[in-house]
C-alpha cells in the first residue's frame, strides 16, 4: 500500500487515500475499490511544463543532426514546453484522435507535483519542493522537427491525461530508477527507466527553478523515452510507472466528441 | 470602458479608468500612483507570436513564416504595470517587445475568420521580453527565453473589445528613457487577429481569459539595468516597466 491522493469528479478537494498500484485498488476507510470504478478528475491544478530532450536515447535519436542546420549545436539549457489546460484530461477518459491525422504518440512521462514554491532550488534541497508522483501521457501528433515550438503537435484537445493518482513523494525511493513501460491493447510497446535521464529529476528542478519559479500544483515532466510507440483509434492504451501505477486511456475519434463543438 | 485589477489598502480590487483616476469597485477614488497593478487579468493559456511583423523577422534574418510561429508560455512570467524585470548580469542582449494582447472572452473552437473578432473580450498591452543570449534552436524561442519569472510586463488595463473600433490600425511605439526606439502598426502583423483567432481554434479549444500576444515590429534595441522602458498602443494603453539587476537579488 502507498499514500496517495486522487482527484475525483465533481469534488473540490483531493482526497488522501491509500492505494495498491499491483491490483490498482484504493482503500477509502474500510472499502476497497477498483481504480475502474472511480471516476477520476484531473489531480492537477496548476500549469504542466514538459521537458523535451531529456533521455539520452531521444537525444542519440538526433545523432550528428545536432551540430547541424537548424540545431547547430547540442542543447545546453532544457528545453520546456508547456501542456496548456485545454489539453489537461484523466484516467479513463478518451483521447480525441484529430480529424486528419491517423496515429498519435503516447509520450510517457513521470509527472512531478509540486508542494510548495520553488525558486533557484538548489539540487540536495530540490525533491523537498516535490509533493509527490504522478503519470502523464505526453500525447502528440508526430513531428519529426524539434526547431520550432510544436503547439499544434502537442496541445490539442485531451492531450494529456493525467492520474490516476498522485502518490506521496516519501513513497518513492528513487524517482531516478523508476521502470517505465507502454502496453497497446495490453502488448508491451516500449520499456525504458529514468535511470536514463540526461538531468536527473534533482538537476532538472534546479535548472528549471533557475529561471522559472514552479508552484505548488504544478508539474514538471522529466522527459519522454526515445521512440514513443504509436495508436490508432479503438486502442487502448497503459502507461505503467513501477511504484506509481497505470494511467489507461482510449484514442477515440474526434467526432464523437459531441459536446466540443462542430467538427 | 478600461479595466483594471490592481491591490490597495490590502486586497484585490477591479478598478476602472475615471477622470484620471482609479475607480474601484466598492466606490472609492485613488490615486493610479497609491496602487499596485496586477495584469488585468488572471491569464490562461498565453499564445505568443514570433516573427509576426515582416520588418522585424527581416531584422532577425528570418523569412516570414508561412504559417504562424506561436510559442506558449506561462503564469510565472506575468507582472503588472510599474513593474520591474530582472536582467541577469551576464547578458549581453535582451530587448522589449512591444505587442497587442488580444484577450478571449468565450470559448472558441473552429470559429472562422469571419467571426473571430465574436470572441474578443478586449485588448491590452504586453512587453514580451527576450534575452538573445538564451536562444537556442530547439522549440524556438524556449521558455528560458520567453518564459522567464517577471519577463512579461502585462496591462496596465483590459479595454473592452466594444471600445476599439479597428485593432489592426494602432500605433505601437517603445520608449527607453524617454527616447523613441520601436515604432510601427498592427495593420503590418503578417497574420492578423481573425486569422490568428480561426488559426488556433483550428486545432484546439481556445477560452475566456486566454491570450494571444500578437507579435511585435521591428526595433529591438539592448537594454540596461535602470532603464526605463514604456510599450505603448495607441488607444490600449501606456505600459511602464524597469529593469533591474542581479544587484536586487541577495540570494543569488
């Protein structure tokens, strides 16, 4: 059991909880609960910031281009970009596949939720500033240039589902050993670890917090594993964090989201 | 009417622009000078333009985009008129950006060039500080540039969409210390409000108290710690900022 705390419809509050992330139940009092039973909100009120570049297979992707044109040399800050609240969706819900496009790419990323503000964080101090654990799906339409910003590749519509929970920092031993794994309609897609980080989480609040103050419900991506497997409309997808637990989704099409307007 | 959200004696207040004056909302009369001024309003997601005006990516050595350059950015960079940004003690470039901000009034998704304007609450006035020294080529300009904490003056005001008759015929001019250094009009942006607005509703849910800063002309000149720099557009408003150093800074 670990210590955490969920965001669930049509409350205000987060709610503390424990919850068994290898049968993914909840214990609230004395029921237990199927985490497929729970109609999750997002756990998330402040801004989502990601991190681009952070593995060091995504950035051995890139090869030699990195001394090239448009790059021209290899990063030297980290590269951010921001998931706008439009995008903000949960556990369960449905990713809007756009019209026009056929594949997506499920980025997944361990979320850090922010407890208190931070400012210039020094690395020993930083994972103070951290209240805990959760798992993002960095949803984007695939673009092969990372030159330009990539807002229409990455901030559409239900583009990053969130949760299921947040699970207690103390709960974590290592956040920089965490196995991170994909399944597509339950088959293994991709496995990688933040063991491969290129900034650890500690030196990316202390980068970040450098010149860009976080806020307590705000989280920071530390980045999103090399060849980011692809789905279609109809999959399902799982998003498994070892120690934090699964984050499901569906890809579904756009159209059938009524609710959002004409299409 | 202009609106404007500002603290005094305590708390929050909206106030409006009156015969001089700040009026807030509980009736009191104040001094513009006895207030703080927050932005106008509380921003959700902020889009930027780059190379939005042909003469300043020719001044940038870029060729005008074909389709908008737009970059995010977040809560953290916002401060309010008479405010001050910092300039960090090793750079060698940064400039204001004098720019328009077009500020959403409802929820837009789809909405054709024809009826963008529809969901405009208002205008208001945004210095989108860069530091050169900070670029890098990758999702460029990134937000150690554009993202920076009090890199983005905002206001003073909110000026009712109702009140500006055509926003793409306004004067922008940037003054440090009192000299003219930036000046051109919105009728040069490349991509216009409408078209922005059916741009970003193209592909995304665009909302209420959404922003899009609109890009800025050409003129960027380097700026220094004291300086005084004052972004204004013509019938919006006159934005103050200062700079300051490290200096200001005991910690770090």
């Amino acid at each position: 059991m670990s210590r955490a705390r969920i965001k669930v419809l049509g409350a205000n509050e987060l709610v503390a909880v424990d919850v068994n992330i290898v049968t993914n139940t909840i214990t609230i009092k004395d029921s237990v609960l199927s985490a497929n039973d729970i109609q999750f909100d997002t756990p998330i009120t402040g801004t989502v910031f990601g991190t681009l570049l952070n593995y060091k297979g995504a950035l051995d992707r890139l090869g030699d281009t990195v001394n090239e044109k448009p790059y021209n040399s290899p990063p030297i800050a980290p590269v951010l970009y921001i998931k706008p609240a439009n995008t903000f969706n949960w556990y369960g819900a449905a990713i809007p596949m756009p019209a026009g496009i056929s594949r997506l790419e499920m980025g997944a990323a361990l979320g850090l939720v922010i407890g208190k503000q931070a400012v210039a964080v020094d690395e020993e101090n930083a994972l103070t500033y951290v209240a805990g654990y959760t798992i993002v799906n960095d949803v984007s339409v695939p673009h092969d240039s990372v030159y330009r910003p990539a807002v229409q590749h990455k901030a559409r519509d239900g583009f990053c589902p969130i949760g299921p929970w947040i699970i207690d920092r103390q709960e974590v031993d290592n956040p920089d050993d965490l196995t991170i794994r994909v399944f597509i309609n339950d088959k293994l897609q991709q496995e990688n670890s933040t063991s491969n980080l290129i900034r650890s989480v500690t030196r990316l609040l202390a980068d970040v917090t450098e010149f860009m103050t976080l806020s307590p419900g705000d989280v920071l991506l530390v980045g999103v594993p090399e060849d980011a497997p692809q789905a279609q409309i109809g999959d399902k997808i799982r998003v498994e964090i070892a120690g934090i637990g699964s984050l499901v989704n569906v890809i579904v099409d756009e159209k059938e989201f009524k609710w959002s307007g004409t299409i | 009417m202009r609106k404007a959200r500002i603290a005094y004696g305590g708390a929050i207040h909206e106030a409006i622009e009156w015969e001089g004056q700040l009026k807030l909302n509980d009736g009191r009369l104040v001094e513009e000078s006895k207030v703080t001024w927050l932005t106008p309003i509380e921003p959700r997601t902020v889009f930027a333009l780059g190379l939005n005006y042909a003469d300043h990516a020719a001044e940038l050595a870029f060729a005008a985009p074909t389709e908008p350059l737009v970059f995010l950015k977040g809560p953290n960079t916002f401060i309010g008129h008479q405010a001050y940004t910092r300039r960090p003690a090793d750079v060698t470039y940064m400039h204001y950006e004098c720019e328009l901000a077009v500020i959403i009034g409802k929820t837009a998704r789809n909405v054709k060039r024809e009826d963008a304007y529809n969901y405009v609450k208002g205008y208001s006035v945004a210095n989108d500080y860069a530091i050169r020294d900070y670029l890098e080529n990758y999702y460029r300009p990134n937000l150690r540039v554009k993202n920076r904490d009090l890199g983005t003056p905002f206001g003073p005001w909110i000026v009712d969409a109702v009140d500006v008759a055509d926003p793409m015929n306004l004067k922008l001019t940037t003054h440090v210390n009192n000299e003219l250094v930036q000046e051109g009009t919105t009728a040069d942006m490349i991509f216009d409000i409408p078209a922005l607005i059916a741009y970003l509703s193209s592909f995304m849910t665009v909302s209420e108290n959404d922003v899009i800063l609109t890009g800025t002309p050409k003129g960027s000149v380097d700026t220094a710690v004291g300086d005084i720099v004052v972004t204004e557009v013509e019938g919006i408003g006159r934005l103050v900022n200062t700079i300051i150093g490290d200096e200001s800074f005991i910690n770090r």
